[in-house]
C-alpha cells in the first residue's frame, strides 16, 4: 500500500525559535519526549523505546536536513519507500508572530489514525516537559 503525508500543526506557547529547536533537533531534546533514549551518530539518530531490562524497540533515522530554529528532516532506514521521510519545523505567523510546531509524517490509510494518536501523545509529553 502507498503512504500518504500526514501533517498535524501544533501551537507553541513562545515566540523563541531557539527553545524549542533545542527540544526537536538535539538528542538530548528528543530524548525528553520521543523516545527513552535517543544517540545521535554519523549523520543518524537511534531511538529506543522501553528499558534495558524489559522489551526494547530500536530505530535508526538517517538525518536529512538540519536548519537552525526552522526544520529537521529524517528518513527512518527502515522504509524503503523513497518518498517518504519525517519532519518538524517550525513555523512563524506572520499575523501574531506565534510559532507552530509542523510535523510531517507518512503513514498507509489504515495507519493514519495511530500515527496521529502518537504524534498528539509526543506533543502532549513535549508540553509537560517545558510548557510549550
């Protein structure tokens, strides 16, 4: 089946770019609300989910594009679909300066739903750990 993108725009409570590119761009950043543990290694970032002494799921992401305070890009090295890839940026009003938070993601149709639950799951634990 074909992946469709999937965006979800999420609005942040600051006006400083750098706060939370430090949150999106960083493993430690991610590490905080992604996954359990994230490292970040030869242009890739491995996130692992769950402890050392229980089950662990371990995916590697290829990092695509990096620009400061505006947008990461990653491709997970388990897709094989070319097309695909996951992003957040960050975006600015031009009306009321406020930022947002833009996810892109690709998910099949009947996958769409779950990958909005995750993706509203991560950003609720974003704004637990800094308010956001």
């Amino acid at each position: 089946m074909e992946k469709r993108k999937v965006t979800i725009e999420y609005p942040l409570e600051t006006k400083s770019p750098g706060i939370i590119w430090q949150l999106i761009s960083t493993a430690e950043g991610l590490q905080k609300w992604i996954a359990d543990y994230v490292s970040e290694a030869d242009g890739k970032m491995t996130f692992t989910w769950g402890e050392a002494w229980t089950e662990q799921d371990t995916k590697t992401s290829q990092l695509i594009a990096r620009e400061k305070n505006s947008r990461i890009r990653m491709k997970w090295e388990h897709d094989n679909n070319d097309a695909t890839f996951w992003e957040m940026r960050i975006d600015r009003s031009e009306l009321t300066g406020h930022l947002t938070l833009t996810i892109t993601d690709f998910a099949e149709d009947e996958d769409k739903d779950y990958l909005h639950d995750l993706w509203n799951d991560n950003l609720r634990r974003l704004h637990l750990i800094s308010g956001l």
